[in-house]
C-alpha cells in the first residue's frame, strides 16, 4: 500500500542538472541533501531566525516533490534536482556551514503545511534581489529577521497565517507508490480505492473520464472504463489494467489538477487519503474484510483437501488463522496465519482460478453459485447479473421489502433498488447498490437458506396448500 501520509526518506536521489539533461544522479542522507542546498543558496552569517525559516522552506519543497513522486511519476530515476530554474541549488561534495548543519540536524523531520492539508506545502521561494516570486523572498527574510521577526513569523509573512509547522518521526527509505500487483477487474482494497477517488477528480477537468460511483475499493466494470477512458485520452495501452505506467500516469495527472505542486494547491485532505480497508489481515480482528477472506478460504476447501473447512463469521479465530496457515503451507508462502498483500493475491487467483469456468447461466433449481470475483453495478450485463437477480427475486417472494425483479440479465435501476433493499433488510454495512463479495455471499446465504427450506419430497407433502 502506498504511503499516503508525508514522511521523511533516509536518502535522495539528486540529479545534478535539468531534468531532461544528460547528468550524474547522486544519492545522499536527507539531512546531508537539505545542509547543501542552505549552505549553497544561503549565508551563514545571516540572522539565525532567517536562516531557520529559509531551510524549513527548503524543507517543505523537497518533501513536496518526493511526497508527489514529482520525478517519478513522470518516468524519471531521481527525487529532485539541481537545477535552480526547477528545483534547489546542491553542489556535490561542498564544503557545509557547522550552524547551518547544526540546525538541519535539529529540524530535519519538520515541513510546513497549509492548516487542514496533508501535503508538504510547494514553499516556493526565491532570492528577492535577481529574482522575484509569490513566495518567500530569501534576502528579505534577513531584514525581517533584523526587526526581531520569529522563523513562524517570517514563514507567515510570506505564505499566509494558515500554515502550520509539522514534526513527524516517520523517517524511512523512499519506496514507489506503484502497487506490487497490477490492479484490474476483481481487484479490490485501499489501491483501487485511490484510483477511484483520483480519477473521479481528474475527471472533472477531463469530462471524457465517467465517474465512478461509489468508490467503494472495488475494481469493477465502471472503474475499468474510466481506466480505459483516461488510457485512450494520456495515449497509454487501452487494457483497463492499471499498472505501473498507468498509475503513474494518473498520479501526475492528479497532481497536476490539483496543483499540489503549486502554492494556489488545492491540497489534499485526510478524507481525501482515508484507509478503509486493513492492510493486512491477522487474529483478533473482525468485520467485512475478515468475511471475504473466510469466504475465500472456505470455497477453495472444497477442492483443496489440505485446507480445514471454516465457518464464515467475520471473526479472524483461531479456526482461521489456522485455514491461513493451510493455505500459506500450501502453497508455498510464508507460514504466519497473517494475510498481507501475497498471500491475499495468491488467495484471490486461486479463487478466481476455481469459479472461472462455473457455468452461471444455469441457475435454475440449484443452490447459489459463487461470487464471480467481479463486483456487478449498475450498467453491468450477462449471465452473472441473470444469476443474481435470481437469487433476488425468489428471496424477494418471502421478503416484502424487497421488490420482485425480472431476470433479464442487465443490471439497471429496478436490480440496484433491489440490491439496496436486500442490504437494509440484512444489515449489510455497505448500503450502495454494488454487490462486492459480502453482499453476494449474504445473498447466496439467504437464497440457499429460503430454497432447502421449501423443498419438499412426496412424503412430506401435507396434502393441502400451506398459505
């Protein structure tokens, strides 16, 4: 899962140039990049207020662009670079000023922010003499400074009374953003849930895009089209299937309409980069999630001998820890009972490798088929939607609240109310009318329970109609 809240990298990657210039990339510590780039654009001499403003402003512009993935996202091997017409000045190898390291080394892990934004503020700057900005004026923070002006003072100065000075101690290596498996139909979790949301917002400026409602972290057929939608318009491989060019893609184009690199940001909010899915799953916990693991796991036991039966009750016990470790035994992965991102994908394609050929055009007088492994919704089509709409309407004969459908196989408006209905009158979480693999699974429940219960043989006819 990508790193959605700003943290401080160990190391750099500097490149010593233009982007698109033919340069040596360097790597180095962070705090060793931030003391060069103050020791290269700032004097040691000047008032320690103005100093310590100039290097949080240094600050904030570095982690902005590695928080972005500026470079990155746009195909490059490097974080920043040293090019003053793009980024900080950093010469390789100089000599560094003993305060100006002494206050690096005190305010490394600390950045500004616009109050109530996540991101790192794109603190532009310039040196106020040779070249003039909508930032911070370098030369003039001396002078305020000299009037007796505090480093939060100057910053305010010059980017407004909404920002806030942020410490964090989440200081790690850089890692791409890009998920480790490419996402496409089926896919689900706080991923696709990203894309979703990013390309919703993309949208709005390129009205080609359709929005994807709701977003739900479920890759279904409406977010592969937007996938496509947005492929076919940035000139990438029309498959549907985003990796990693098309994740990037999107990220720089997200960030570009929304101007995180740019003081008039919009910013992004925590709503924005909220988590509504575990990234992993182990004992103790409980829910939805928990679920869609107990369901998978007690599908593939049954053509899986080494697999224990499990009960599907949304409590990861010791029953299912120990139908985890099976499969991970299995299989070949790391025997710990805790599913993170391999030993979920691996579950996924075993499953799906299973219900790929099940024939769910044959849904009359059996029990309920499996989940398909694709999220239906409204607009879907086919024999699987047939499927479901059966299950409804014959829980719809015993279930007032639930409205009769005709299974015709297209998923409209009449197949969405009754997907509602049916989660209200159950209790599902979820309210929207996507049926994701818990809302099948209930469905498939109550669809089974109904259909024994009235089967009946000649024995056990009363002889009279039971109204």
């Amino acid at each position: 899962m990508p790193e959605l809240l700003p943290y401080i990298p160990e190391t750099v990657t500097v490149h010593l140039g233009a982007p698109d210039q033919s340069a040596q990339n360097v790597t180095v510590s962070f705090p060793d990049y931030i003391k060069n780039v103050a020791s290269s654009e700032i004097y040691p001499t000047w008032p320690e207020s103005a100093i310590r403003a100039n290097i949080y402003a240094q600050l904030s512009f570095a982690l902005n662009r590695i928080y972005t993935e500026y470079y990155r996202s746009r195909g490059y091997p490097f974080d920043i670079t040293s090019s003053t017409s793009y980024d900080q000045a950093f010469f390789n190898g100089r000599d560094i000023f003993d305060n100006i390291s002494r206050i690096v080394n005190e305010i490394f892990n600390s950045y500004l922010v616009r109050q109530g934004f996540v991101e790192p503020l794109f603190a532009q700057y310039c040196d106020g003499y040779r070249t003039t900005c909508d930032g911070l004026s370098q030369w003039g923070t001396v002078e305020l400074a000299n009037q007796g002006y505090t480093p939060y003072e100057i910053l305010t100065y010059y980017y407004g009374d909404n920002i806030d000075i942020v410490r964090t101690d989440n200081v790690r290596s850089i890692t791409s953003s890009v998920p480790a498996v490419p996402l496409r139909l089926g896919s689900s979790g706080n991923e696709v849930l990203q894309i979703q949301r990013r390309l919703n917002r993309i949208s709005t400026n390129f009205p080609a895009i359709p929005k994807i409602y709701p977003t739900n972290g479920l890759f279904g057929n409406s977010t592969e089209e937007a996938v496509r939608a947005f492929q076919k318009i940035f000139g990438l491989t029309q498959d549907g299937i985003v990796g990693q060019a098309t994740w990037y893609r999107i990220q720089y184009i997200f960030n570009s309409v929304k101007k995180l690199s740019d003081l008039r940001s919009e910013g992004l909010t925590l709503p924005d980069i909220s988590l509504q899915f575990p990234t992993i799953l182990s004992r103790g916990m409980t829910g939805d999630e928990v679920r869609i693991l107990q369901y998978y796991l007690r599908y593939v036991a049954q053509y899986i001998s080494t697999l224990p039966p499990l009960n599907v009750d949304g409590i990861f016990g010791p029953a299912t820890e120990e139908a985890v470790r099976a499969f991970q035994r299995t299989y070949g992965l790391t025997e710990d009972g805790i599913v993170g991102l391999v030993t979920w994908n691996k579950l996924y394609n075993v499953y799906l490798g299973l219900v790929s050929d099940v024939p769910y055009s044959e849904v009359e007088n059996n029990l309920a088929l499996p989940y398909p492994g694709i999220p239906l919704e409204l607009g879907d089509a086919g024999d699987q939607v047939r499927a479901l709409q059966t299950y409804l309407n014959y829980i719809a004969r015993y279930e007032p609240s639930i409205p009769s459908l005709t299974p015709d196989g297209i998923f409209g408006e009449a197949t969405q109310n009754a997907v509602i209905a049916f989660k209200k009158q159950f209790g599902l979480e979820d309210q929207s009318g996507v049926v994701g693999p818990t809302a099948w699974a209930r469905i498939a429940e109550v669809y089974d329970t109904l259909y024994l219960s009235h089967l009946a043989d000649e024995s056990q006819y009363p002889g009279y109609v039971v109204e």
